[in-house]
C-alpha cells in the first residue's frame, strides 16, 4: 500500500471516529466533545471581534483574545463575559500594529508578538506595560515581521521571526542566546516559519510550521535539527496526493 493510500486509509478512520465520538450519545456520557458556549461577533465594541487570529488562558481561566483587526487583547472570564481590554493601532509601547500571537507565562503575565511593530511586548494581568524587545532588522535581537513565540520550561523564549527565516532564542532576562536558520528548502532552513511550539518530549524539541513549503521541522533546544515532515496536496484537488509529498525524514543517530 503506498503512502497516499496509507493516507486515505488513516484519515477516514479519524473522521469516523470523530462522528461516532462526537455523537449526543457519547457526548452525553462524558466521550468525545460537544459545543458548550460561544462569544464575540463582528464589530468594534466590547465582546466584539474584527479577525480574531489567537486565544490564551491564564491560572484563573481567564480567556484574552488578540482582536487584531482592533489592534487589540480582549480579556474575558471563563464565561465568556467581558473584563477589559488595551491597546490601538500605533508603535508607542502600549500599542499595536497586527498583534499575531498571545502567550501567558506561569505568573499570568501576558506576552503579545507585535508583528508590524517587529517586537515582543510584556503586560500584566490588567494590560499594564511591563518591558518590549526587538525591533526592525535583520541582525541578532531584531526582527522582520514575527509570527509566533513560546517558551520552555526554563522560560526561554523561542521566536519565530518569520520574514528573516530564523529562530531566535532569548534568555529570561531576554538577553540574546542564539538563532538559526535562513531562506531555504534544506533541514535548517526556513521559509516564512508562521508557527513555533515548545514540546516536552525527553530533552523537549522545538516544532517550528512553514507557511511557504509546507514543512513542519523539529529542533532540539539548541537548533540542531532532528526531523521533518511534509504534507502537500496537489494543487486543485486536497483529496490526492502523491506518494512522494508524504515524506518523514530522520537525521541519523
């Protein structure tokens, strides 16, 4: 059986399961997942959303929301009901200019990846400015346009500063540790990485999603690559693929 076969098989197998887990039946027994509520509609006013793009919790279930077509972080309680929100367009501190990523640390202090604005910026639990890094540029502690970030469980900071094609890491102090990548199709490198996520598997690997080539990479904490994965459909058709667009490739032990 080749991959694209393999592949059909393997995805009807979830979408029955979902449908059979996903039941009222199941659901009503404590299986598989049901809606429970919903918040927001389009608009400007509080509780509304334009291009809604991330969502975080904090220790007290708190929900904040990147609105980024508001320039804005909506702060909500666990019932959906609003609390309070900060920002506008702007480059002043407690301002943003595309807001593309959310992320709250173990003392719920909010960081937000300002990607028009090329910097990280930290806030409290009330939006109350507390420290920014980065700005435009290609050297080390700059950044062009980035997308994503999340920590470790030393609370280093990973960045995925998508138009220079690295990674960038940062200590907790956010002093500079080191990047890697650059514009390509090899292991260790990038194109347009949109998507970085922190997962404690042994040592912990850093997943990093490209938006160009369709590529997931994983790195160990220091940037050596490790893996990859690609899923391509055929342009025109998402239900074919062929076999050599599936591929896994392991670097040797």
């Amino acid at each position: 059986m080749n991959n694209s076969k393999k592949l059909r098989l393997i995805l009807t197998y979830l979408v029955l399961a979902v449908m059979v887990l996903g039941s009222d039946s199941y659901a009503k027994e404590g299986f598989g997942f049901y809606f429970d509520y919903g918040f927001g509609g389009r608009g400007i006013g509080e509780g509304k959303f334009d291009r809604p793009v991330a969502v975080a919790v904090d220790s007290k279930d708190n929900i904040y929301v990147i609105d980024q077509g508001n320039n804005r972080i909506q702060k909500f309680d666990d019932d959906g009901d609003f609390i309070l929100e900060w920002g506008s367009k702007g480059a002043k501190q407690d301002k943003f200019d595309d807001p593309a990523a959310i992320y709250i640390d173990k003392k719920d202090n909010v960081f937000v990846v300002d990607s028009l604005n090329h910097r990280i910026t930290k806030f409290d639990a009330k939006g109350n400015f507390a420290g920014s890094f980065g700005e435009l540029g290609g050297r080390r502690e700059r950044f062009n346009s980035p997308n994503d970030m999340t920590f470790d469980l030393n609370d280093y900071i990973y960045v995925a500063d998508t138009k220079n094609n690295r990674v960038q890491k940062f200590l907790t102090n956010w002093s500079f540790n080191k990047k890697w990548g650059r514009e390509g199709d090899d292991d260790e490198e990038f194109q347009l990485p949109s998507s970085i996520e922190y997962v404690k598997y042994k040592f912990g690997y850093i997943y990093v999603a490209n938006f160009s080539n369709c590529i997931v990479q994983r790195f160990d904490l220091d940037g050596d690559f490790n893996s990859s994965f690609v899923l391509k459909p055929e342009y025109g058709d998402s239900d074919d693929f062929e076999e050599d667009e599936v591929e896994e490739v392991e670097e040797e032990e």
